[in-house]
C-alpha cells in the first residue's frame, strides 16, 4: 500500500513540480484550454505515471483516473485563478490530487479508513499544541505587548511578515523539544540574533531593542512551555 503510494507521489511531484517550466505555467494561466503547454503537462504526468509504474498495465485504471482528474483540477483552477485566492487555490488543487492519490491506492489495495483515527488522543494533543504555539500564542502575545507602542517599526517589511516568522519559529521550537534537540532552539536563537542584529545596530534605538527583546523571550518562552506540558502529558494518555 506504502510503495503504490510513494510511486504515485513521486509520478506526481515529477510531473507538477520537476517538469513543469514557469513559462507553462504563465501560458496556462494566459490561454487556459487553448494553451499547449496544458495538455503537454498532462502528458508528461501520464508518462511519469507509466515509467514509475513499470508500464504495468494492472494499473492502467488507476492511471487515466489520475491524469483525467488532473486534467480537470488543472482546468478549473485556471478559470478560478483570477477570482480566488491564489494560495488557497495553489492548496486546494495540491490537496485534490492526493485525495485521488489516496483513492486509487485504496481501489487496488484496499485499506479501513477509521473515523477513530482522527479522534486518537495522542493526535488531539499534537493539534492543541501547534494550535497553540502558532495562533493562540501570537494572541497572547499581541495582548501582552500593546502595553508598548513602537511607530513606524514595519514601515519596511513585509505584511504580516513578523507573525508569520513567530508561528514557524514557535513550531520549530516545539518540535525541537519533542525530539530532545535542545541545540536546535540554541541554533534557531543564534540565527534569529543574526539576522537582528543588523536591524537593531542601524536602528541605535533601545526602545526598539527591548521591544524586540521582549517579543523574542515571550515566544520563546511560550513554545518550550508548551513543548514541555505535552511531553508531560503524553505519558499520562
């Protein structure tokens, strides 16, 4: 079941990501059906199928099943690309493909899909956390440091760049104490600070270096917190 998976993936990944140019891409989006380059992708990808499936032809259903589909999820976000968000059409369409990946794999090795799976303790635990150390820490955050107000500090920056770089650092941080890579956390500090440095020497401003100061520990301190309650509570489910 695992090794029909992986080869349908890797025939996936060859044919979406590896072989296909951005100038496809553009002329995809330019041209939608009439574009060329949309049937050579989908030509591509069946041939990337047909080469890590040996050209076994036991599959051949589950082969058109995979390159109609794809097709057709590569059509429809190319008339959806101007009216939806394109990152969230980039992820739904990511998500469709492995959602056929899945039911082929299961139309010829049958596999249970349990509705307990999802309600498994442990998983629970694993969500509350991320859940936790990405949104409900950026508020905690955002709450406990509007007691200070710094003008002008993203005038520079990237929108929303900040909460974002918190949410993956807290998660990495989290992983690195569930894994006991504690010099990972002292890896994440030292490139953090290097990359601020050259912020907070040109700024020559103190307010902005305690302000930087502050947000570092407090999300820091949240996400070894929050790693250090699950590895506590994990021995008790």
């Amino acid at each position: 079941m695992i090794a029909l998976f992986i080869k349908l993936l890797l025939a996936h990944l060859i044919g979406d990501f590896l072989l296909q140019p951005t100038k496809w891409v553009k002329h995809k989006e330019k041209h939608t059906l009439k574009s060329k380059y949309l049937y050579a992708h989908i030509a591509v990808h069946l041939m990337a199928l047909l080469v890590v499936l040996q050209f076994n032809f036991k599959y051949i259903w589950g082969i058109l099943l995979i390159t109609i589909s794809h097709f057709l999820f590569d059509t429809i976000k190319l008339y959806l690309n101007i009216k939806v968000n394109s990152r969230w059409l980039f992820s739904l369409d990511q998500l469709a493909h492995l959602v056929i990946l899945i039911l082929t794999v299961r139309i010829y090795e049958p596999f249970p899909i349990l509705i307990a799976y999802f309600y498994d303790t442990h998983l629970l635990l694993v969500l509350c956390c991320i859940i936790f150390v990405t949104v409900v820490a950026s508020i905690i955050m955002k709450v406990i440091i509007s007691k200070w107000s710094l003008e002008d500090t993203n005038k520079a920056s990237l929108k929303d760049a900040g909460a974002y770089i918190g949410m993956l650092e807290r998660l990495f941080v989290f992983v690195f104490i569930v894994m006991n890579y504690w010099e990972g956390i002292g890896f994440l500090i030292t490139a953090k600070s290097v990359f601020r440095f050259g912020d907070l020497s040109k700024a020559k401003d103190r307010k902005l270096t305690e302000y930087v100061l502050i947000g570092t520990l407090l999300s820091f301190g949240l996400a070894v917190s929050c790693g250090l309650i699950f590895k506590l509570i994990l021995p008790l489910i």
